[in-house]
C-alpha cells in the first residue's frame, strides 16, 4: 500500500513506464539486435501459415498498461463495441513496458520462425523501424482498413514506414517544459516557460529534473543547441551530453526521472522538467506544460502486426474500428495523448469542449511544425550512446 498521500501520488500512464533501464536495457537491445541471420537481413520466412481469423473470431492485442479507455469496472467500451459490432473477442494483454525487453523477449521466437502469440502489438517510432527492417511485422490489409484515410495528414511521413504500409499510429505524445505553476511563481516571478534557458536559471538550482529516457531529453537539448534530432552528428550528441554534464556538476539538475517526476513537482521537490505532454495535461490546473521555442520531442506508437499472426485480418479489423473518429474519440479523452485520427476532436467537442480545445490531444500544425522525431539508431549506435547517458544520469 501506498504512503503517499493521495494528491500527490504520481499519475501511472503508459509514457510513465516507457523508461529504459539505463545500461541494463541498452545491454537488452545489443544482444537482440547483435546477432543477424547468415547474409543478414532476417531469419524469418515470408508468412505462409494460412490466417485463422475466419474460423478463429478472436485477436491477441499487446500493448502498454494503462493505454486505452478503461471503466470503473475494469472493462474497455471501445474493444467491447468491436466485438459487438464484429464477433471477435479480443484478449487484451498489457504487458509491453519496455520496448528493447519486449523485443528482447519476442525477437528469439520470431528467428525461430514461430508466431510469437500476438496479432497486434504496439511499439515506439524507434523499436518500430527495427521490426520493420528485420521482417518482424507484416504489410497491412489496406483494403480492410478503409478508415486509414482518417489518418492525420502528418502522420503519413513516417520516416521508417514511408506510406504507412506496415503501421499505423495508436497515439502520440510530446516531451517538452512542465512546471509547477504556483512553485515557478515563487521561485521567478514566471507563471510559464518558453525556452530551455529558463532551465537554467539559478533561482531554479537544484529543482529541475529531466527525463530519463534518452531520446526525449537528448532531443531537446539537440534543438536547444542548433542541431536537428532527426539527423545528427557524434560530435553534436557528445556536445548535448557534455553540456547536460555541466548542469549537473553545478547542481541545477536535481535528478533524471521517469516515474517520479510529477510526484516531485506536486510535492514542490521540483519546480520545473522536461517532461511528457499526457502526464502534465492530467496533472490538471496548477500545472503548465509548453514546447520550448527551440523545439519539442515528437514520439508515437504504432500498431503492427507480426509476421505469421495467426488472426492478422482481424487484427486489420481492429484498425479500421479503432481509427472511427467515434472510437478514437473515446480512447483520446480516456489516454489523452495526441489522437492520431481525424474527425475525433468533432465528436469530443460534443461532450467535452475543453478537451476537444487541448492543444496536447488535438495539436495545432504550428506546434507540430515546431517538433522533432529523434533520429532511428543502429544497434551499435544504440549501444554506444546509451553508454554514455547511463554515465551521465547514473543508471
């Protein structure tokens, strides 16, 4: 049981549990990444096993805990609506909280040729182009996803899935400013931030945390420094970390979280963070988030299916229900991540104005104009640069 008192428990969303485990999950990624199939490329055979969905109406869905609309009860409307409306049941399984363990866990039975039990699982823009490089998922039926036209217009350039053909978003997020209002107020006389730079403002020492997954954080500070995350040098990582360094040395950088830095900006133990766009929003008043001027962190996480699903049709079906502006809807105001899928913010400004008018669910293009994917690494790469962020943050 929990002894934190209540208000300042921290929120449990699925962006919250995405951390790495500093080396320990780069260690993961090596070794799964690191041994390739003679002549390279991947061991696994084009799918051959015939699709069991006409005589099996069930679909096996992995996906992150706490990441879809959930009732009191413990029941998800919108997959009892599917199987309503189609026959299929559908075994929910929320057990995808790492992306380099997961892989790691499925990538063996996938080598082997052999299914790995899912029909649908859903992984992070970066964990997402290795399973596309390596043959791991299969195209999409695109005929039987004739809602994939309700795709939001810039989510079609996927730099790993030009064309959407082996992928479809589930949700986005970003990582950008968060503050405590009334603690910030006290500290600067500021009741919002605007750039990285205020980060850096002594009257703050000691009360900034960022995050610990690499990607959100390195990606910021690349912007910040006039480098572009989606393509960038070693000299121009080195620089982020090295200046990261300095901050800590001098004591301005309080920790590098994932779980616990809303906790610590409700207890006033922080006063601003880099921080994820979904925690800050249900923080609720009292609580600011912005990108900064220089740049935010743009992430998603996409819905795949694996080579030799035994119910991959159905697993197309679920897609084509999930991007009805009426179920993406639900699942926006439930996760209230960026919604992938035009025609849902309409519906939701039926019953909940405020939120259909939430720049953090329903993004204007300046603010995604003003973001940035971080760039896909190679397993050495990998390797190599969260050597040198495990050094940094300690883990």
């Amino acid at each position: 049981m929990s002894h934190i008192p209540p208000e300042v428990r921290p929120l449990l969303t699925r962006r919250r549990v995405l951390q790495t485990a500093g080396v320990g999950a780069a260690g993961l990624l090596a070794a799964a990444c690191g041994a390739r199939p003679p002549g390279g490329g991947s061991a696994v055979p084009n799918p051959s096993r015939t699709d069991l969905s006409a005589k099996q109406k069930q679909l096996i869905w992995s996906n992150w805990p706490l990441y879809i609309d959930v009732d009191k009860a413990g029941r998800h409307q919108s997959i009892d609506d599917f199987t309503k409306k189609t026959g299929i049941s559908v075994q929910y399984i929320e057990d995808i909280n790492d992306n380099a363990e997961f892989y790691a866990k499925m990538r063996p039975v996938l080598l082997n040729g052999q299914w790995i039990g899912r029909d649908i699982v859903v992984l992070t823009d970066w964990m997402a182009s290795t399973w596309v490089k390596d043959g791991y998922v299969q195209p999409l039926q695109k005929n039987l996803i004739p809602n994939i036209l309700n795709l939001q217009p810039v989510q079609w350039a996927s730099p790993f899935d030009p064309g959407r053909d082996f992928s479809l978003p589930w949700q986005s997020g970003y990582a950008g400013l968060g503050w405590n209002t009334a603690a910030l107020k006290k500290a600067t006389g500021k009741t919002s931030l605007k750039s990285l730079d205020e980060l850096w403002d002594p009257r703050l020492r000691g009360k900034i945390i960022l995050l610990s997954e690499m990607r959100d954080t390195v990606n910021l500070v690349l912007s910040y420094q006039g480098a572009n995350p989606s393509n960038f040098t070693d000299d121009e990582f080195n620089k982020a970390i090295a200046f990261l360094q300095t901050q800590v040395s001098n004591g301005q950088i309080r920790a590098f979280q994932g779980n616990e830095y809303a906790t610590a900006l409700q207890r006033g133990d922080a006063i601003a963070v880099i921080g994820w766009s979904g925690d800050l929003s249900q923080l609720g008043g009292g609580y600011g988030f912005a990108l900064p001027e220089s740049g935010g962190s743009l992430w998603t996480d996409n819905m795949m299916i694996p080579v030799l699903a035994h119910h991959a049709i159905n697993a197309n079906e679920w897609m084509n229900f999930y991007y009805t502006p009426e179920i993406a809807a639900m699942v926006a105001v439930a996760v209230q991540y960026i919604c992938p899928v035009l025609g849902a913010q309409e519906i939701v400004a039926k019953t909940n104005p405020s939120l259909a008018e939430n720049p953090l669910i329903f993004p204007t293009a300046k603010d995604l104009a003003n973001t940035h994917v971080f760039m896909p690494l190679t397993p050495v790469k990998q390797a190599q640069y969260a050597a040198a962020w495990a050094k940094l943050t300690g883990a």
